[in-house]
C-alpha cells in the first residue's frame, strides 16, 4: 500500500493534478467502506469507460 | 540475451507477447486458449504459451510491461466525470467501485497473477507500464520496414488519446500530437454500431461490410455530429452521444437525429435505413481518415506511413489511403487492435526506453504475423487419435494436390497448418478455404459453415505474381488490411434491372469471375500470398492454379460466428463436426467428413454466443 500510494503521489505530482487529490481521498475512503460492507464490484458492458 | 514480455489485458482482447533482443518470437491472444471471443481477462495461458514457446520461466524474463497507464486512466475517468457533473452519476457509482477495488491496484493485481506461473518471481521491480497509444504505434513502426515514418494510430479511446500522429526514425518513436476523449473516430464508429444493432467492439466489421449495400445518404446528418477540420482533426458533438457518461453509446438527441432508435438485434431485421447508415458512416470515417494522411504526409514530409490501433482494421479507408497514393509505401500492424498493443508495449520498452539498434527486415519483422501455437506431425495424431477421429496421412505433395483438388470440386475445407496467426485475420493457417468461382459459395459459407448473416463478405488469397491480373492492386498486402476493386476485365456489367436492386438482392448477382469474394460494389480484400512467408499455403494456392487456372482461394477465419479461431486440432474437429464443412487437412492429415463417428457430431449453430 505503502508503494501504491508513493507511485500515485508521484503521478500527481508529475501531471501536475494536485486538485484530483481531495476526490481521491474522498471517493477511497467512502469507496472502500462500500466495497468492504458489499462483496463484488461487477463491470457494466459498455467499454468506453472502463 | 535479453526477454521482454509484453502483456495487454482487462479491456479486451487480452494478449501476451514475448521478445528476445529485440526479436518477436511468440504472441497470442488468451481468447485462442479460453475459447471465449475477445476474452479480456489476465492472460494466463497466453503468457504461459510465449514463455514455454521461447524456453524462459517468468522469473527469467528481464522485463515485463503492461500496454497502458492505469493511473492516467483513472486521471481522465474522474476528470470527465467532474466536467460532466451531475450528469453521469450512475455510471460513476458503478465504476468507482470497480477502480477502487481493483482497477487503481493494477501493478499489485498483476504482480499477484503472474507470480502464478513461477513461484521463483519474486519482485515487482521489473514491471513496467507504456501508453495506450505508445503501444499502438510502436506496434506498427518497430515491426515495419522502414527506417523512418509517420505513425498514425486511432481508435476507441486509450488514456486520454483516441487519435495520435508519431514520428519514428530509426530507434526513436515520439507522439507528436494527439486527439483526447470524448472525441474519438473509434467511439464514433462504434456509436453506429450500437444504432445499427451490433456488438460494441466486434460488430465494427459488419458496419463496414454493410456499408456498400447502401447509398450515403445521412452523410450531411453524420457530419452534424462531428466538427471535421481541414487537417482531419474533429470535435464531436458530446449532445449526441452518451458514453461519456452513460452506460449506452447514443442517445434520443441521437435517435431523433436519424429517425429511429437503435435496432434491436433480437427482434428487428436489417432494413435499407442500416445500410444507408452504414454507408454513411463509412463514408465520413473515410474522409477523415483521408485528411488526416493527406495533412501529416505534407506536415512531416515523410513517405512512409505506418498504421495501428482498432480504426486501422477498417481495410476499406486503408484501400482509400492507398489508392490515392499520398504516401509512397504504408504498412498496417496486423494485430492493429489491443492484442497488439503487448507487442507494442515490449518493443517500446525495448527500442525506446532502452535505446537497442533496430535490424530492419524489407519483408518486416513480424514473421508473416505467424507467431503462435504450433503443432508437430506427431502430437496431431495422438490428438486426433485421442478425440476419436478417422484420419489418413499424405506426404507433402499429395496433400497439396488431393486438397486443391478437393477445393476446384467446391468442397470447403478447414485448412489447419504451423503457426497460428496473432491478431484478428486467419492468414492461410488457421482458415477455412473454398473456390472463389462457384456462384452459391458466399451464401453456404455464410449460412451452413459459419453460420453467420448472408450479407457479410469473404476475402481471397492471391498469390503475389498474379495479383494485378485480377485486382487493382500493386503492393503486398500479406495481413489482409488492404481492400481495392476487383480488376475491371475480371466484372461483369450489371444490367440496368440488376443496378435498381436494393441491399442483400445485390448479393445474388453474379459480379465477377470469383463472385465468392467479390463484394456487391465490387470490392475485395486482399491478402497476397507469396512464398517467403507462407510456402505450404503458397503451393496449395498454385496448385489450384494449375487445376483451375484461378490463383485465387477463398479464405476466412476457421470459426464459427461468435467462436474465436480454433486454436488446437481438437478446436478444429469440432469446428468440422458441428458445421458442413467437407475435409479438415491439419498438417499432413485429411479427415473426410463423411467418414467420421456420427455420434460425434455437434450442434454448433447455437454452441457460442452471438457477437
């Protein structure tokens, strides 16, 4: 995790995209405690944005 | 010696791909193995194929990359959804999770899959991600014979990028511009595939089949959904179109443009309206195309043109580029799709970040795209034997002539031999053949061998030497990317009766000495064959010649609709066993049909799922 968040500090940091941080933050902190309490995240079918 | 193994996964058409110094030696995609069509998983038993094929357990290959960026992914995922807010919510609560769980913990998910195939792999450090369209192009110039040239890729969408223009010069690539999503000439294709009723990124090819049963007549209606510059670069018009935010690719804005709602494949036929929308689209796409070639040839004053990613498999705007000679040579990556994006990813990595000498091959350097699975003599018979097949066993030349003799008797065969082919075209390896000449072959082979719609074209081989004779056409074209008209000596006129026919009636018309593969506007798409690169296929080809004076064969993938090309002998007796086809010659074997157990007969029409 440790790793993860280190690359991902640098890609923010290389984009120059410091305002996604807070969405970031938000959405995995929020994300995962929906993901925890729901079990399996399934894709929907169309490709575009996934 | 130095391995690189390309890996392209998650999205679809999952693929693996190996390099030792620099030189391809395996690739194949994970759909051949898994049996399901663009099978966009990890690629297990692709990789596991690339790496038993060169000898190297995982824990030996020097690099590894991955064929795009998940994190700059997930950058335009969260940036289209703040510019599009709150329009889109649901889409974003159905992908969030998806990211959040997995998607955004890529390097650690693939890490953890690939230590599957050796528990000695023990570090992530030699892991390494390219872009999307960094792998397209490096895919379609690193392989090409040029020492230098403009790289032109497009399709759906990558990172950001949906459109690129790169230079390469000898062992440097460099994307010199992009078009970013939502603005994508693949997305825009692909939008009309949904409209018409097909299959988002595999019913393309319909579209483009369809195209000439119909007049152009929505051009001006097409062109309202796209801003079309002068130097081919365009803006569509996001009012539209819903992907960007939804969870289908149009929208009523869409509907009400055209006058109707997208067709139902279920339940509604194909009318003369999804013709003409067809050939609309087609003709749209085309002078985009067209524009953009026109606009970076005279830019970069460069006369060789490379060309990738899944727009370039639109082989009728390839014919366009070529026949309107505005550059003096152009070479299509065969595996253009995101199967050839592993490759791409492990020649950038090899050429560009680590600067190796590039040999240049004046045939290219993709091995006639022949680079997966093959089988010996000896493990076809056991294999045939094992499934309970009746087979006999020819030397060389009788196996060439009893099956070009089959072949002028208009017996359809499932031809089986070396090499399969990386990427979505069956070269003459992994095909089924048939005569161009017979009158009723386009219908059978659509109806009873692939069961597939009647109005879907098939494509020749042409040996080399002959291929001016009897079409419009002078350069190689050995992947099956190029399509140009049937030479004009070879048609034949259709009556003023036969010119008012609409659509699928067109088809019934003979148009051509070889109407098998002669398309109702009298098109074809050629695959050249000659020597070098396939001799086997080379020599079936002349022998036929010398039967039937015909230098052509008919060639189409050895599937059935919706399977994915047969892989193993026993993939390919099934195949004979659940359509008509009449022989299967696989290596130096022929199975007669007739002379087969009948309880091992299948019911194939209904074995795989519609696509």
């Amino acid at each position: 995790m440790i790793e993860f968040l280190k690359e991902f500090w640098e890609f923010l940091r290389i984009r120059k995209k410091y305002w996604l941080l807070p969405i970031i933050i938000v959405l995995i902190v929020f994300g995962g405690l929906i993901v925890l309490t729901q079990g399996s995240a399934i894709a929907p079918f169309i490709y575009t944005i996934f | 010696m130095t391995s690189v193994l390309g890996i392209s996964a998650f999205y679809h058409d999952s693929a693996a791909c190996i390099l030792i110094d620099g030189k391809i030696i395996a690739a194949a995609q994970e759909e051949r193995f898994s049996r399901k069509k663009h099978d966009p998983s990890y690629p297990y038993n692709a990789i596991e194929f690339v790496l038993k094929y060169s000898n190297l357990k995982l824990s030996e290959v020097d690099y590894i990359v991955f064929f795009e960026k998940p994190f700059l992914k997930f950058e335009r995922l969260l940036e289209t959804y703040v510019a599009f807010a709150p329009k889109g919510f649901s889409s974003f609560a159905k992908a969030m999770p998806l990211w959040i769980k997995e998607k955004l913990f890529q390097k650690n998910y693939l890490y953890n899959k690939l230590k599957q195939h050796d528990k000695d792999f023990i570090s992530n450090k030699n892991i390494y991600f390219s872009e999307h369209h960094l792998s397209h192009a490096a895919s379609a110039y690193f392989p090409s014979p040029f020492n230098e040239a403009v790289v032109l890729t497009a399709d759906g969408v990558g990172e950001w990028a949906t459109t690129t223009v790169a230079i390469g010069k000898k062992n440097d690539l460099e994307i010199k511009k992009e078009i970013h999503f939502p603005h994508s000439l693949g997305l825009l294709y692909s939008a009309f595939t949904y409209f018409t009723g097909f299959k988002v990124n595999s019913g393309e090819y319909k579209l483009m089949g369809l195209a000439p049963y119909g007049k152009p007549i929505y051009e001006d209606k097409v062109k309202k959904l796209i801003d079309i510059k002068d130097d081919g670069s365009f803006r569509l018009d996001q009012r539209y179109f819903n992907y960007a935010t939804g969870l289908t690719m149009t929208n009523d804005k869409f509907n009400n443009l055209f006058g109707q709602k997208p067709r139902n494949p279920k339940n509604e036929k194909i009318t003369q309206f999804h013709m003409d929308i067809a050939s609309s689209v087609q003709k749209v796409t085309e002078e985009i195309i067209l524009k953009l070639a026109k606009s970076i040839r005279e830019e970069y004053k460069i006369k060789n043109l490379c060309l990738a990613g899944g727009v370039a498999l639109n082989c009728v705007a390839n014919g366009k580029i070529l026949n309107e000679k505005i550059f003096e040579n152009i070479w299509i990556q065969p595996a253009a799709g995101d199967a050839g994006g592993s490759l791409g990813a492990a020649l950038a990595l090899w050429y560009v970040e680590n600067g190796n000498q590039r040999k240049i091959d004046l045939n290219d350097n993709m091995n006639g795209s022949y680079l997966g699975t093959e089988y010996s003599q000896d493990e076809i018979e056991k294999e045939l034997l094992l499934i309970g097949a009746n087979f006999k066993t020819f030397s060389y030349n009788e196996l060439i002539d009893k099956t070009s003799k089959f072949l002028s008797q208009e017996k359809v065969i499932g031809w089986f031999q070396g090499r399969m082919e990386f990427g979505p075209r069956a070269l003459g390896n992994r095909s089924i053949l048939a005569d161009p000449r017979s009158n009723t072959m386009q219908k059978n082979l659509n109806l009873k061998v692939k069961y597939r719609e009647s109005f879907r074209p098939f494509a020749p081989s042409v040996l080399r030497e002959d291929l001016s004779k009897w079409f419009n056409m002078e350069v190689d074209s050995p992947y099956m990317l190029l399509v140009t008209n049937v030479n004009s000596q070879k048609t034949y006129k259709m009556t003023e009766e036969e010119t008012k026919l609409f659509g699928i009636d067109k088809l019934n018309i003979q148009r051509s000495e070889i109407p098998a593969v002669t398309h109702v506007d009298y098109t074809a798409r050629i695959q050249t064959v000659d020597r070098i690169r396939n001799k086997r296929y080379y020599d079936l080809i002349s022998k036929f010649k010398e039967i039937t004076g015909c230098p052509i064969l008919v060639n189409t993938s050895f599937n059935v609709r919706g399977e994915p090309i047969v892989n193993s002998p026993s993939d390919a007796f099934n195949c004979l066993m659940g359509t008509e086809l009449d022989y299967l010659v696989i290596g130096n074997c022929i199975l007669d049909k007739n002379e087969q157990n009948q309880s091992l007969l299948k019911n194939y029409s209904t074995e795989f799922e519609l696509d």
